[in-house]
C-alpha cells in the first residue's frame, strides 16, 4: 500500500497559499488590499519582521512568499539563508530600494518589485509564480508516479487469466499473450489492436471490455482509446493543461489525458 502522505495535486489552478513579510503596517495593509484582487491567492500569514517570517514559513509551508528586504531581526536575505531547499516558497521581493535587485535575482528570487507598486505589475508577478507552482506540482506528480510504478507488484489475475496470460481469438486462432509482453492497447470504434512488441492483434471488442479482461494491477487507461502496460512506461513528460506524454521503453510516446491521469494513481494504490 502507499503511505496517505503520498498525495496527487489535482487542480490545475492551485490555491497558492502566501504569506506577506513586510515591516511598516501600512506597505502590509497596502499589499493585502492589492491580493484580494488576485484569484486564488491565500494569505496564510502577515510577519513584521525575520523572525516571525521564518517561524510563519515552517509552520504554514506557504506556495509564495512576499518579502521586504530591510526587516528587524533578520532581513530578506538572511530569512531566506535559515530556510532549506525543501522549505523554500516560490520568492517575490517587494523593496523601496532598487540596488539590492541584483543579489535578490542570485538569491534565485522569481520577481522583484520596487515599492510603489501598482496592481498591474503585482498581477503579472503573481501570474508568474502561480504558472511555476503549476509546473512545480506537475514536475512532483511525475515523479512520485514515477517512483511508485517503479514497485508496483503484480495483484491476482482474473479468472479470464491463466497463468499471468490473456487469451484471444484472432485471425481463426487461439492465442496466448503474456501480459507482459503486450506495450499497450488502442481503440478503433469496436474494435482493439493489442500491440505486442513488432506484432499486433486485432481483435473485434470494445476497449471498455479489453480493459475487463486485463490485470487491473498492471494496466491502466490514459485515454478514451488507450490501455497502457504500466511496467513498460519509462517517462511521463508533464504538457499543457495538466495533460501527460507516457513514453514507454520502446521509444512510443503516447497521450495521457487530463481525465484520466487520476489512473496512475490508483493503479498504484492498489499495489
């Protein structure tokens, strides 16, 4: 079983959970004013100073952090100095003074910006951290799935099964396929094409009933027209709109839908 603390994100616009770091009362009130604005944006915290934005950021593992640089007991710069890699939120300074921009840049900051500013310019800041989280989450996904399918375990076989074998009629022949031998399964209205390595098996079946019929423990659906063999999967590369490329040891790049990447996840679940 997979320990509950693995978890899949699923939105494709996540809550970006925030906390605000700033001295002076009135640039915080100013700034939480221009966030309410922005969609999906959660202040977790308000820290009027280092200390207080290093405690808010382990005890909240916020998505962004807001952060002036000239602060009371820690600056912007030594705040991020006490958080490790693991803890980091995506990083936007906000300062008076534009002579520290360069080091907050080295600092691996993702935007810098120069108090006063307007809406405008905070909205496309936050637009850029929201598309990192994205692909940051997304990035995450792939590799905890990656993982994962790494120690799938075979489960029982159905009764339809013999032997960790799938047997079919085709071409006036009866034969028997090694579940592991097949790569994946496409649909073509109804009927399916089994393609086992150079060789293909069509067979006139829907793939809704195919997938009935295979080890629910080693395939997975990733399409409306496709099952793929999870132990041939080598890599998934994350696309737009939260969308999969699986590409299998063969080289075959195949589409995992949107709708259907929740698959993965349950298949190994289930191991």
């Amino acid at each position: 079983m997979i320990p509950d603390s693995v978890a899949f994100p699923a939105q494709a616009q996540p809550v970006m959970r925030t906390v605000v770091a700033d001295d002076e009362r009135l640039a915080r009130e100013k700034l939480l004013i221009l966030l309410k604005a922005e969609p999906s944006v959660q202040v977790v915290a308000e820290c009027q100073d280092g200390e207080q934005t290093v405690d808010a950021i382990r005890k909240f593992a916020p998505d962004l952090l807001l952060l002036d640089i000239q602060m009371p007991a820690l600056d912007g710069f030594e705040v991020l100095n006490k958080i490790t890699q693991e803890e980091m939120p995506a990083v936007i300074f906000t300062s008076a003074y534009d002579q520290y921009a360069i080091r907050a840049f080295e600092a691996y900051a993702l935007d810098y910006l120069l108090k006063p500013f307007d809406q405008e310019r905070l909205h496309h800041a936050v637009k850029r951290a929201r598309s990192e989280l994205i692909k940051s989450r997304d990035r995450e996904m792939t590799r905890r799935i990656l993982n994962l399918l790494a120690h799938v375990q075979p489960t029982k076989v159905s009764t339809l099964e013999r032997d960790n074998r799938l047997v079919i009629k085709a071409n006036g022949r009866v034969v028997f396929l090694d579940l592991d031998g097949i790569d994946w399964v496409e649909a073509a209205a109804n009927y399916v094409r089994l393609i086992v390595g150079k060789e293909s098996y069509i067979l006139r079946e829907t793939i809704g009933a195919i997938s009935e019929r295979l080890n629910a423990g080693q395939f997975v659906r990733i399409h409306r027209s496709t099952i793929v063999n999870v132990r041939k999967i080598k890599e998934l590369i994350p696309v737009n709109s939260g969308e999969y490329v699986v590409v299998l040891k063969s080289g075959k790049e195949l589409s995992c839908s949107r709708g259907y990447r929740s698959g993965l996840q349950a298949i190994v679940e289930q191991s």
